[in-house]
C-alpha cells in the first residue's frame, strides 16, 4: 500500500528538483557573466528582486489555495511576506552604500520570515519550493556584492568542482524520484537532506571566489 503523504507530496518534490537544476544553471551562469563583466550586478540585482517577488505571490496563492476553506492560518506569515515584498519592491540600488542597505534588509526580512515557517508545522509542508527560492536570492547577492564592492570574480576550480558537485546531487534526486514514481518510496526526509547538501556545494562554490 502507498503512503498517500509521500505519494501527494511527490509533484512538489518534482518541482523542487527541476527548480534546483536551473538554480545551479543560474547561479554558474551569473557567475561566469560577472567574471567576464558581461553582466552589472545592479541590473542582475533588479531581476532577482522581481523574481522573488513572483515567487512570494505564487507562495501566497499555494497558502490562500490550501486555507480557502480555513483562514485560520498564521497571519504572522502573511505579515511577514508583505515585509519582504514590500522591501524588495524599493528603488534601485544605484549605490554601493543603496545596495548593502537593501541587501542587510532583505537578508533580515528572510531570516525573520524563515523561523516564522519553521515554527509553523502546516505552512513547513507547502513552504519547500519557496524557501528554496529564498536560499537562492540569498547567494546571488553574495555574487552581486563582490563585484559592487569591486572584487575581481574569478571561476576557480574549487567553484567548478563545487557546481559540479551540486549538479550531481540534484540529478541524483532527480533520478530517484524517476526511478520511484509508482512507489513514492523516496521519503522528504532524505530529499531535504539532499537539497540541503546540494546547497552546501553552492555555498562552497560562492564563497570560493
């Protein structure tokens, strides 16, 4: 017999894996243009913005979907992502002095946003793909900041081997949940353990720079 948990929370696990793949293939690929100077990073810094405030949307569709016949989830949430999306939506950083203000803000607004989910078991279960997003923002302003700060970005080859190693984990995933679709064997468990591993290779792959 399924169990139905695991079966019903495997299209999300799907989706978060396919959404790690172009993370990595976002994260390397920003890399690279930076380190060429084919890229500014307060353009790249705009677009990251508009894509987290996408994201926060699509999260409050999924929790207004899921609550549509109960209201009476935690309202510190919805508090809390309004905060976010509401400093993600300030001016450009046309500045270095602009861009580390916006940048400690939003790091602070994540972080305060995070540990409400976590203290919140029902949200925990819908929040997977967003946090993911969360995590994502959170590294490429690291790469943003280096070349405001005028750091010269350079590809080592602990980066290389680091998204290297982060590709290899999430097309592992990938496999699993494949090779699993009928059984739905793959426990979240294990799958968080791995999309934590693999952001330890991109973590290890920024601050290698």
């Amino acid at each position: 017999m399924k169990n139905t948990e695991t079966s019903n929370q495997r299209p999300i696990l799907v989706k978060i894996a396919a959404q790690l793949l172009k993370d990595q293939q976002e994260l390397d690929s920003l890399a690279v243009q930076l380190s060429l100077g084919k890229a500014e990073a307060k353009d790249k810094f705009e677009e990251a913005k508009k894509q987290m405030k996408k994201s926060i949307q699509d999260f409050k569709n999924t929790i207004d979907a899921e609550y549509k016949q109960n209201k009476e989830w935690p309202q510190s949430i919805d508090v809390k992502l309004t905060d976010l999306e509401s400093l993600l939506s300030k001016g450009i950083a046309e500045s270095r002095e602009i861009f580390t203000e916006q940048k400690k803000s939003i790091i602070g607004a994540i972080e305060r946003l995070e540990n409400e989910i976590k203290t919140n078991p029902e949200v925990v279960k819908l929040a997977n793909y967003f946090t993911a997003s969360l995590e994502k923002i959170k590294l490429q302003m690291e790469l943003f900041e280096m070349e405001i700060e005028g750091k010269k970005i350079v590809l080592t080859e602990l980066f290389k081997d680091e998204m290297k190693n982060a590709r290899e984990v999430i097309v592992s995933v990938s496999k699993q949940l494949e090779e699993k679709k009928d059984e739905a064997k793959l426990k979240a468990e294990k799958f968080n353990d791995e999309i934590r591993l693999a952001y330890d290779h991109f973590k290890k792959a920024i601050k290698s720079l």
